[in-house]
C-alpha cells in the first residue's frame, strides 16, 4: 500500500463547477500537507499548505485536512481553464523536513 | 529570471552513455534535491544535500550519482544510461515552508 493514495483522472470540468481534489494517507504522524500545481512541461509549485487539522482558504481555493480520516481535500470555486494543471498532494512530519511524500498527482482539465 | 534552472531541458541519449543534469538556484538555500517524476509513481527522491560536504542518498539512489559544487549548484550523473532510467528530472530547493522546483528535465535513454 502506498503511503499517499492519490486518484490520477483525468477529472474534467465545465468552466465555473466547483472542483474537489482529495488523497488520502496511512502515516497518521503527518502534521504538514501540501497541495501542488503543475503545468505541463513546468516544475510542481506550492499551492497551499497547511498545518495539522482544519481549513485554510486562500481566494479560490480552500484546503481541508481530516486527521481523523486521513483525507485531504483541494477545493477550487468558480472554475477557469487557467486552472488546467495536475494537482499533487504532498504530506511531511514537518515543514522543515527533506523528506515529503507526494501523491501521484490528479490531472484537471476545466473546459471553456 | 527563474529561481531554480536546470539544464539540459531535453535529452535523448543511447544506453551506456554517461549523461549530465545540472542545477542552479538563486534562492541562497542550503538544502537541494534530486528527484524523479514516472506516471503513476508520482515524484521519488533521488539524492538530496544539506550543504556543500552533506550529501545523502534518496529512496531510489542506485545508478545515480550527484555533486554539490557549490551553494548553488547541484548536478546529478548517470553513470551508464539505461532504458528505465527515461523520465523527468526535477532538481528543487528547500525554503520554510516548502520545497521549490526547477523546469525539470526531460530525459529519454534509448
């Protein structure tokens, strides 16, 4: 089993639809969890972060930890084809760690 | 210009040949990484380096070596290419509160 699951689409949406991206892990002593952007041909680039449990929003998009269930969650609101990309998922022990473990990566397309 | 560049971009190259990645990083951080991206097996770590004398091996390290020639710069070998070695490359640095990836190289062992 890996240690982050992580559903690889293609997930595509028509433009405006409210997105949701999730993983789901096994290592309950992950506290960090990162979610990624990445466009083709370009290197993956930090989205959002946050830090234990709970939600964070920042404009669009809003991420979600549930320890509890080892779930995390990416939603985006009002979806534009700019958000076109693979999301991945990225979990640590800690932000300062080398050590992250990444998702497969979930591929987006928001059709016009 | 770009924080973390990589060179080549694209490289094909025949089985046995020794081949070349190198990473440059303005951000002044200590902490660089070597990693490899293959669908459906997401990013996996080759090597990474605390400083110039501090290097490490990754979860996949065999058939690979790197050099930390300075702060900032970091290069990963392949000693003698072969064809399961075809993927992308991505050197990335390690700020705060998360790593920071170059372009990425494509590399493609026939």
């Amino acid at each position: 089993q890996k240690e982050v699951e992580q559903d690889p689409g293609p997930l595509s949406v028509p433009e405006g639809a409210i997105v949701s991206l999730n993983c789901t892990y096994s290592n309950s002593a992950f506290q960090y969890f990162m979610w990624y952007r990445q466009y083709s041909r370009k290197g993956p680039e930090l989205l959002m972060y946050t830090y234990s449990s709970g939600n964070k929003e920042d404009g669009r998009f809003t991420a979600q930890v549930d320890k509890s269930s080892k779930y995390i969650s990416l939603f985006i609101r009002d979806s534009q084809p700019s958000d076109s990309a693979t999301y991945l998922c990225a979990m640590s022990l800690t932000s300062g760690t080398y050590k992250y473990i990444f998702g497969t990566g979930t591929r987006l397309k928001v059709l016009a | 210009d770009a924080d973390v560049t990589q060179t080549p971009r694209n490289r094909i190259t025949k089985t046995g040949k020794r081949i070349m990645l190198e990473c440059s990083q303005t951000k002044g951080h200590d902490r660089m990484y070597w990693y490899r991206q293959d669908p459906g097996l997401g990013l996996r770590l080759i090597y990474y380096s605390f400083d110039v004398k501090d290097i490490n091996k990754g979860e996949i390290s065999d058939g690979y070596s790197v050099s930390r020639q300075a702060q900032a710069k970091f290069s990963l070998s392949l000693e003698s290419a072969i064809p399961n070695q075809t993927a992308l490359y991505f050197c990335a640095t390690q700020g705060q509160e998360t790593q920071y990836f170059g372009p990425g190289t494509r590399l493609l062992v026939l």
